[in-house]
C-alpha cells in the first residue's frame, strides 16, 4: 500500500493505492491520523482510484476515521470508489453515512481500450 | 471437479494469499468477475477472523483453506485449531465486537456475499468455516 497526500482547498487528498485488508488496516490508519492531526483545518478526502480490494478490516478504518473527525467537526468524502468496492461500501450501510463519489459501471474496462477520440 | 489446499501461518501478509488462491480458483468455473470480486470479500473475512479471533493476532498458529471447484460451485473451507468460539449464534450477530476499529460484519459479508455458511466451533479447540457460492445462471450466460 502506498499513500500520497495533497492540499486541495478546503481538503485534505490523500489517494490510496493497493488493498485495503487486515495487513493494511493498521499502517492506514496511523498514516490518516498523522496526516489529519498534521493539517486541522481541512476535510479529508479519501482517494480510492487505485484501491481494487476492500474489506471489513479496511471499511473499520475509514469509518473509524470518520467518527474521529466527526468528533473534530470534520468530515471524510470517498472518491473514485470502484463497483466491487462500492457493493462491500453498500453492504455494510456506510453509503448512507459517508460521501461518496463513485466511478462509473464499466468505466475500467472503457479505460483500457484505444482511445479513437482525442476531443471531448 | 479440482480441490485446492492451502496452509499457512496465522499472519496478515497471508490474508492475500488466500484470496489470491480463491480468485485463481473460481476463474476456473463459470463465475462472472463481480461474483468473484465477492468470493474474495468472504474467504478475507474468513481468514481475517481466524487470524484475529482464533489465534488473538497470534503470528504461529496454523490456518487452513480448502477448496473445491464444482460444476455447480465452489466450497470453501477454513480451519483454525485456535481459541473457538463459545456463542457461534452471537458471533454471527452484525456489529458483535469489542475493537471500535472492527465492524463486526465479517460473518454478515460471509452470508450476504455466499449462498450458504457453517460455522462450527469448540471453544478452546478451533473453529471451522464452510461456505458455497453457486454459479448462477446469468453466470453461465456471461460465458
């Protein structure tokens, strides 16, 4: 798993990449905490574009997360959340609780064919 | 018919392992890339639960995972000879835990994600979990 954060407004980016899981569950979320104590004035937004795997031990994290930062009077947003990821998301009701912005059915496969049009 | 064995040490790194084994697997039958995405949900939940429950984070107890791909299925077993637990009925409740950092929806993402799950346990022996996706027919018709 690898973590790179940015500063974009009012938030805090930090994109994930690999899965989250038991092995990574802990490595995450003190890499969250640090980076959310480190800057206290903004939201977290939690990019997922690279993330293929979630489970219960990865979703404790986030939702863990977001209580912390409740407490602060912050919040977490998801972005680019895939399908497989989104139904575990679904499941365990944090759709309803967390802001999500998820990426398109179908939308990995569309990537990975030639591209034919350059404008859009 | 094709059976699959995998035994490892109770550790996070193998949690992987074993989804990696169960992805392989189910690729062999007729399971869409969604179902298998879900097969890989439960045996981490599975395996997580053995890790951390069974064996309390323990790192040398020895876990267990058995599959086998079918015709109709695959079936999955896993096998912890670690602490058990002493009320299977309130284990499978959602949100059963203690850690504010777990869910305890492992057993909830077992059920909702396969099409059938045992859980047999002697508290202070082991427990073992077994559990089968069917392939379905909007399955086949993805072929």
């Amino acid at each position: 798993m690898t973590i790179v954060h940015a500063l974009e407004g009012r938030y805090l980016r930090v994109a994930v990449k690999g899965d989250l899981d038991l092995k990574t569950a802990i490595p995450l979320r003190e890499a969250l905490d640090k980076l959310t104590d480190r800057y206290r004035d903004r939201h977290l937004l939690l990019d997922l574009t690279e993330v293929g795997f979630v489970d219960s031990s990865g979703l404790g994290v986030i939702l863990g997360r977001h209580r912390r930062l409740m407490a602060q009077g912050r919040t977490i947003s998801l972005s680019g959340v895939r399908p497989s990821v989104k139904a575990v998301l679904e499941l365990a009701g944090i759709d309803s609780i967390i802001n999500i912005t998820h990426i398109a059915e179908g939308s990995e496969t569309r990537r990975n064919r030639p591209q034919t049009k350059t404008s859009t | 018919m094709n059976r699959v064995q995998l035994r490892f040490l109770s550790q996070a790194d193998n949690v992987g392992l074993a989804r990696l084994m169960a992805a392989g697997l189910a690729g062999q039958g007729n399971f869409t890339l969604p179902d298998i995405e879900e097969i890989k949900v439960a045996v981490s939940e599975a395996v997580s639960n053995a890790i951390i429950h069974g064996y309390d984070n323990r790192p040398d107890g020895w876990v267990e995972v058995v599959m086998e791909l079918d015709a109709q299925g695959l079936t999955v077993v896993v096998e912890d000879w670690g602490v058990g637990i002493e009320d299977v009925a309130q284990a499978r409740e959602p949100a059963f835990s203690d850690d504010p950092e777990r869910l305890g929806l492992g057993f909830v993402f077992m059920e909702s994600f396969m099409h059938g799950l045992e859980v047999a346990s002697t508290f202070g022996k082991g427990t073992r979990v077994r559990m089968r996706r069917l392939i379905t027919e909007i399955s086949h018709d993805a072929q």
